[in-house]
C-alpha cells in the first residue's frame, strides 16, 4: 500500500470520528437544549451543501481522484498535518462548546444557552469553522486536486456563517458578547 493511501484512509477513518462525535454531540444537544425554530428551505439547502461537501471529501479519501494534479509528496504530506490540525481543533471546540451547540444552518438560541468563552474560546470565536476550514484545506492538498480553487468560496461561506451567528448572539447576549468580541479574534488568535 502507497504512503499517500494510508494517510488518505488515516484521515478518513479520523473524518468518521469526528462526525460520529457530530452525530452524538447533536443528539445530546437537541435532548438538552431542544431547538427553538423549525428548518427553513435556505437551512435545509445549507444542510444539503454542507452535506455535499462531506460526500465530496469522503470519497476522494477513499480514492476517487477528482481533477488532481500532479504528485508532490510536500503537499501531501502537509495537507495531512493541516488536516489533523484542523480536526483536533473543531473536535476540542465541539467538546467545549457541549450542548450549546447547534448546527451552522440553523442558527438559534436554545433554551438556557449559555455564552462560551473558555478554551479554544477564550482566544477565538468561531474555531469550529477555523478546524473544518483547515481540514477542508488540509484534504484538497493530500489529494493534491484542483478543487483547492474553491477554498475561497468556502472561506466567504464560513465568514458569512460566522458574522450571521455573531449578530444572533450579540442580539441574545448584548454586551456580553460585544465584550468578549473585543477581546477575541474572529478565527485566528491576534490576527483575524
């Protein structure tokens, strides 16, 4: 078996766990905190996007080669570094983040949400959008596929996701959340 096929299922099987945790942590979430509104058709489209995405990354961690470059064994070998990064990063905020989590499509406040701001928190606010961003990344390089162009447009997703979620919790939480939006950075500790 090539290197590059066991980093590929390496980061599959660690894609699985993550969203294994996903699938538990959402359910533990909705008994503790049930949600509030019912989806509408732009959350269900989201949902279905996001989902697509997954699919995407999925099969070609099985290897299914979607327009890819040629070899170069650097990319690859970064790609998996920045993949595990950024999946250590959103499982650690998942974790802190507990069961005042809701999915990124259907933005609401739940019954007696709390404002997290310890962890991963206490320096960024949105690291679950900074680790998933950075795997995205981190897979487009191992695969070394031309689908890597489209990481800008997942990156306006993700800053649009994050400034809709910072305007329903600066309308929920107020100066709370004013506050700690001016001591913490966006999604990169000090700089954004």
């Amino acid at each position: 078996m090539q290197f590059n096929n066991v980093l590929r299922y390496t980061l599959l099987f660690l894609f699985a766990v993550q969203q294994l945790y996903w699938l538990i942590g959402y359910f533990k979430a909705e008994k503790l905190k049930p949600r509030t509104k019912k989806d509408t058709l732009v959350n269900i489209i989201e949902r279905t996007l996001i989902k697509a995405v997954y699919f995407v990354i999925f099969i070609q961690l099985l290897g299914v080669n979607i327009l890819q470059f040629s070899n170069n064994n650097f990319l690859v070998l970064s790609g998996f570094i920045l993949s595990i990064i950024g999946i250590i990063i959103s499982i650690s905020a998942r974790k802190e983040i507990a069961a005042n989590w809701t999915c990124s499509d259907n933005y609401q406040i739940k019954k007696n949400h709390s404002l997290v701001t310890s962890g991963i928190y206490r320096y960024i606010r949105h690291p679950i959008y900074l680790g998933i961003g950075i795997s995205f990344l981190g897979v487009e390089l191992l695969v070394q596929s031309y689908l890597i162009f489209f990481a800008p447009l997942g990156t306006l997703m993700i800053f649009y996701w994050a400034k809709r979620e910072e305007a329903l919790l600066t309308k929920h939480f107020k100066e709370s959340y004013l506050k700690y939006k001016r001591k913490t950075k966006m999604f990169l500790p000090f700089i954004i």
